[in-house]
C-alpha cells in the first residue's frame, strides 16, 4: 500500500487508494473548490465517478481544498507513464509522446525495465507498492 500525503489519504480512507490516486494524478497540485451536493458534471464526479465523489464530499467536506501531487507529479510520474505504456508494448516513441519526455529518457526507462522489471508506476496497474520509482 502506497503511503499518501494529506488528503488524498482521506480520500483513500473514504474510498480506495485506487480513486485517491485517480484524485492526484487529475487535480494534484490545484486547489479545487468542492460543492456540497457533486452533481455528474461536476470535475470530481468525472474524474472518479459520482457515488465516490459524493463519497469524498461527505469525507473532507465542501469548499475549497488543495490536492498535493503526491509522487504523482513531476519527472517522475512522467517516468512511471512511460514505463506503463512501455510494460503495455509500446514503443520508446509512443512512450516519450504519452509521458511528455524526450525519447532518449523512455529508452532509459525502456532498458531499466529489462534490468529490473520493478513496477516503476506503483499502485496503477493493479500491483503492490515496492517502493520503486
């Protein structure tokens, strides 16, 4: 089990960790302004459905709220997409356009999945955490 900061963990506590990584990896790093009653169009209730965003509400309260990114942002979330698509069959191509990174870094992520076929996307695929990254 992966180890969230602030309210992502009461996210997962409300919910799963499967919804609270979803919450980070589409709001991390925003602050987002709630309402008390999430109605289907609503940001949150597209992003994790509308049953666990009511679910959230009623967890962390409405309003205004920051999410942290969590390990989800940055370098390394890139990292972890393009060994996701890389794990999946993709090319180094394909998982340089789908991470947002140069080629030459999803080859290097391409040549440590052969050295150490570690889940490099920990907790996205379904797998445990080992911590990797």
């Amino acid at each position: 089990m992966t180890t969230l900061p602030g309210i992502l963990a009461e996210i997962a506590a409300a919910t799963d960790e499967r919804t609270a990584v979803k919450v980070a990896l589409r709001f991390g790093g925003q602050t987002v302004k709630l309402p008390a009653t999430p109605r289907e169009t609503t940001p949150l209730a597209r992003a994790v459905g509308l049953e666990a965003a009511r679910r959230i509400v009623s967890a962390i309260g409405h309003g205004v709220h920051t999410v942290p990114m969590g390990a989800f942002g940055g370098p390394s979330a890139r990292r972890r997409t393009a060994a996701a698509v890389i794990a999946r069959g993709g090319s180094a191509a394909e998982a340089a356009k789908a991470a947002g990174v140069h080629e030459r870094t999803a080859w290097r992520v391409k040549a440590r999945l052969r050295e150490a076929p570690l889940p490099l996307f920990d907790g996205l695929d379904g797998r445990s955490d080992s911590g990797g990254g």
